[in-house]
C-alpha cells in the first residue's frame, strides 16, 4: 500500500469554527471566500492564472488587469484552498481590501469580457446569498437544536456548498422562508387537499404518504402540499375552478409535523420515517426546484429497475442501500404542467429499514462541513474513539468507493453521490458503518446497458432518464471524488495538514483495489495515472443561467497518478 509506512496520527487538532455572535461579517467572509474558491477553480487555475506566496494565495484576472490575494490557512493539493482573513486587490503598491459585493463585480466584469455575455442577475443572487447566511446565523443564535443528531446534521449546512457561487441563494425575502427553512430547526404542518379521483395523477406504491393523513371518503385522494408552494399557487385559475366545482377541497393545514432536510423541498417525519420530496416553484442555490412531469414518471421507473442493482450491491458491498422512491401524487387539469408540476409529491421511504442496530445516520455534508456548525461534524465522531485520522478514512472510503463504482461500471447506473445525497451511518465511537445514497432526480443509465428496460418507456421519460457513458462519467466522478471524498478530505486534513498526502494514497488504494477486482476499466486506469479530476463549473452554469443538467466540467490537478508522493509530509 502507498501509505503503508505512514504513522496512524491520533485527532487533537482544533477544528475552525465560524462566529454566529457577528452574524453580518461571518457571512461578508464565507461569501467572499466562496466567490474566491469558485473563481480559482473554474476560471483563474484554468487559465494559469494562480499562484502561492509567501502564505497568500494570488489570482489574476488577466481581462480586468486586477491582481487579487488572500491569506492562506491551508493549501491544497487540488487547489481547494481554505483562506482567512481578506480578499485584497493590488492598488498601485498597496493592497486594499475587497469586500463581497466588490469581489462579485469584479468577477462580473470578467466573466462579461471572457464571454460576450452579460448576466445583470448575478450580483444580486450573490447578494440574496450571503442575505440568507446572515439572516440564519441571527436565527440560530437563539435557537434550540435538535436533540436527534440526524435531524440536526440536516439541518446545519449554514454556509452550502464551498464551490457555488450562491449557495443559498433563495427566492423571496427572509419572511417568506424563514418558516420552511432547515437552517433554522423549522418544523411545520402540510397543506391537504382532498382531490377527486378523477384528477388525481399518481404512480407507484403511495401508502406511507397516506398514512400522514387518512381520508375517509372513497371519492378522493389526499394530496399533500408544502404550505410555502401553495401559497404561491393558490391564485392559479384552474385550481380556483377545481375548487369551485368541488373537485378540489382545500381541507387547510393540519397532521403532524415534518422537518425540512437540507435540500429545504424534502421535508421528514420522524414517526413513521417518511420522507416526501415537494415541488417548489423557488429558486434554490441554482435552479426553481419543480418536478418536471418526466421526472415524477422517472422515478417510479428508476426505483423499479435500482432494486435489484442495489440488492446485488449490498450483497457484495455490506453497509450499502438506497432509499426507495416507490410512487408519486399530483393533480392533473387538463394538462396544465402548472399544476401537475408544482403539485407533484414524491415519497421517498425511510432510513430505519436499513440502519444496523447501534448505527446512528448523519448527512455527509454535515460530517464534511468546513466550518462545523453541529455535532455531526467529523472532528467530533473522531473524538469519540481513538482519534486515528487514517483508520477513520480507511473505513469510510471502503464504504463510499466501491458500490458507486460498481453501479456505473458494472450496471451501467450513474449515481449522483454527493455531500448532500449520502446518509452516513456512524458507530457509537464514531467511525463509519454504512453508506445510504438517496435522491433518484439525478441518477440516470448508460443506454448500452439498458437498451430492453429504456424502449419501455415513453420517450418523454426515456431522454432525461439517461447520459451517455462520458458525460456518466464525469458526473459520478465528480459527485464521488471531487465534491464528496475530496471535500471530506480536505476537512480531514484541516485537523492535521501534514496527513493530506496520505489521505489521496488510501483514495489511490481504494480505487486501484476496486480496478484490480473489475477488470481494470480504462477510465479507472487514467484516473490512476494522474489525469485531471473533472469539477463541475457551477460559477459558468449560474452566469450562463442555465440548469444543473447542462453543467460542464473544469480539470483539476490529480493527486491520484502512481508518481505522487503519497506519504506523510514532516
């Protein structure tokens, strides 16, 4: 092994926290340190354009003649850089600090020179980010936290994705989400209507979705609605005529209460540990989160064709499952996509069937979170047992790896494994037990290896329900090793930076143990050879305005090739 001769460093690093007394200038930081990281990755490095000096990390932006710098508290072997203190640009021979919204102007004027395309939207949803941020951290400082670390893991992610450059841009001022939001330990009732069955639109096994709110009359089906879309729909002139005949009844709010997951749309009831995944007619991060019509079709399809791909998985990969989505509801008047979109409900089933006894899950994204807001963070499960940085990722990597992997080379299925779609089971002392992936939206097929299924369906679910094998590739290749390992990485090496090579050789061993037992798949090979890992461009996606399936992919260096040093550095 690679990293055979490394020692097995014990925790005692003291993670960074970030300060929720000074609301207004943590989040003025986190956003320009956002804005920093994705302009690095997606337009500077490319370019050749970034530097290390002297503790600070340089930047030009060769079409404004701007120099930037910040200073470094660590650096990365793949340039995910983590900074402290100020943005600085260079003003004559003086360095000058730059503050958030200047940062985004700046990157605004590069962008519009290097594209021929302006976006006069984007300052503003930088604006509506860091608003979000702020807001939250106010909230939380008088809050009460969940006493349920599963629940509190989900609903810590203040600060959102590092590599976004809105991540948690959100429509509509404070006092419209502040209600429905994770952040805040939210809790709410749902909106019913009973919907005669005629206009019902549903697919699939619904009977947990049931369960929250029975009716007695045979002539309807309850629907479920997050109170914040209905708000937003209920002006809608062929739901105000459904209603007027009778064909709708709005029943008002009532059940239990559900809390919303980090994803704000799917919101969880811990009684009966269901989840139902809403439509939402709000901008969230990049993208106004409705279900297309195809989607709603193409999860039932998925979850029927994943079962028994997942049931050899967990049989040849223990600690692996996949929450079903079994079925969906929605109102159907006429064709209206308004309505049968944005009143689409999908059930996802619970956590509880697959978890072991003594296994507690927590969100990926929360146990990887640079700036630990919660206790699912991985510098607290360390300092539960004995503190082995390198036996921990050992364990978690043998987890993660090989199941999604195997999905795509040997099953033809991209999964979309990112922080915010893996459920991480954890022993009592911390260490890793299972790998629960979710969230069917972005899993799709290889049409080679599901030609007889794919000519089943429709072509309208057909098209969307598949990549073929090189943009497959890409997108599980930078869900798993890019936005997942390397960040949890990365969050890894914070509490001992001197392990960070050693950390990528156990990833190297990993990888190269699954290629030896699947027959070496050449895009395994290259990635062990040290070509460039793929990172989505999510700074060009939002300034071209367009959706998260028309991503594309920006190279990152590779600590994966067999002639890196992969020892601990002294």
């Amino acid at each position: 092994m690679t990293t055979g001769t490394a020692p097995h460093t014990r925790f005692a690093a003291t993670t960074v926290t970030a300060s929720a007394g000074e609301p207004m200038r943590t989040a003025d930081a986190v956003t320009a340190h956002t804005l920093l990281n994705c302009l690095i990755r997606e337009v500077s490095a490319p370019e050749h354009q970034v530097t290390v000096d002297n503790g600070h990390l340089l930047l030009l932006l060769p079409r404004r003649g701007l120099l930037l710098r910040s200073p470094l508290r660590r650096a990365s072997l793949i340039g995910a850089h983590r900074f402290q203190g100020p943005v600085q640009r260079l003003d004559d021979e003086a360095w000058v600090t730059v503050g958030w919204r200047e940062l985004a102007g700046y990157i605004q004027d590069e962008l519009e020179l290097r594209t021929g395309v302006a976006n006069e939207e984007f300052v503003t949803q930088v604006a509506d980010s860091r608003e979000t941020i702020r807001t939250v951290l106010e909230e939380r400082a008088g809050a009460t936290p969940h006493t349920d670390p599963y629940l509190a893991s989900e609903q810590s992610l203040v600060f959102g994705h590092r590599f976004h450059p809105t991540p948690k841009a959100r429509t509509g001022d404070p006092v419209d989400w502040l209600a429905y939001g994770p952040e805040t330990g939210a809790r709410f009732r749902l909106r019913y209507l009973a919907v005669r069955h005629g206009l019902v639109r549903e697919e699939g096994e619904l009977h947990e979705m049931d369960s929250l709110h029975p009716t007695a009359d045979p002539e309807y089906a309850v629907l479920p609605v997050h109170p914040w879309q209905y708000r937003l729909l209920q002006g809608h002139a062929r739901l105000r005529e459904a209603v007027a005949a009778g064909d709708v009844v709005d029943t008002g709010v009532s059940g239990p209460e559900l809390m919303p997951t980090a994803s704000v749309r799917t919101l969880y009831h811990p009684d009966t540990d269901t989840f139902l995944k809403f439509s939402l007619n709000v901008r969230l991060t990049n993208c106004v989160r409705r279900h297309t019509r195809d989607e709603l079709a193409g999860a039932v399809a998925l979850n029927r064709l994943l079962q028994p791909v997942f049931a050899d998985l967990s049989g040849r990969f223990p600690g692996c499952a996949l929450l079903a989505e079994p079925g969906y509801r929605t109102l159907g008047t006429d064709g209206d996509l308004d309505l049968l979109e944005g009143l689409g409900v999908i059930v996802r089933s619970g956590l509880r069937p697959h978890l072991r006894p003594g296994v507690t899950p927590l969100l990926a994204a929360a146990v990887a979170d640079e700036y630990p807001t919660g206790p699912a963070h991985v510098s607290h499960l360390l300092a539960r047992g004995d503190g082995d940085i390198l036996a921990w990722w050992d364990a978690y990597l043998r987890l993660l790896l090989p199941p999604v992997l195997a999905a795509y080379f040997e099953h033809g299925v991209v999964l979309e494994p990112h922080l915010q779609n893996v459920v991480v089971g954890v022993h009592a002392d911390g260490t890793p037990a299972q790998m629960i992936f979710r969230d069917l939206e972005g899993t799709k097929l290889l049409p080679g290896h599901h030609q007889r299924t794919l000519a089943d369906l429709p072509e309208d679910v057909r098209g969307p329900l598949t990549y073929d094998a090189e943009r497959g590739w890409n997108r599980v290749a930078y869900c798993l090793l890019v936005n997942h390992t390397a960040e949890l990485l990365g969050t890894l090496a914070d509490l001992d930076p001197t392990l960070e090579p050693a950390l990528w050789g156990l990833v190297r061993d990993h990888l190269d143990a699954y290629a030896r037992t699947a027959a070496e798949p050449p895009r395994l090979r290259a990635l062990l050879s040290g070509v460039p890992l793929p990172a989505k461009a999510n700074l060009l996606l939002r300034w071209a305005r367009k959706a998260d399936r028309h991503a594309t992919y920006v190279p990152l260096p590779s600590p994966l090739g067999a002639d890196f040093p992969h020892e601990v550095i002294r």
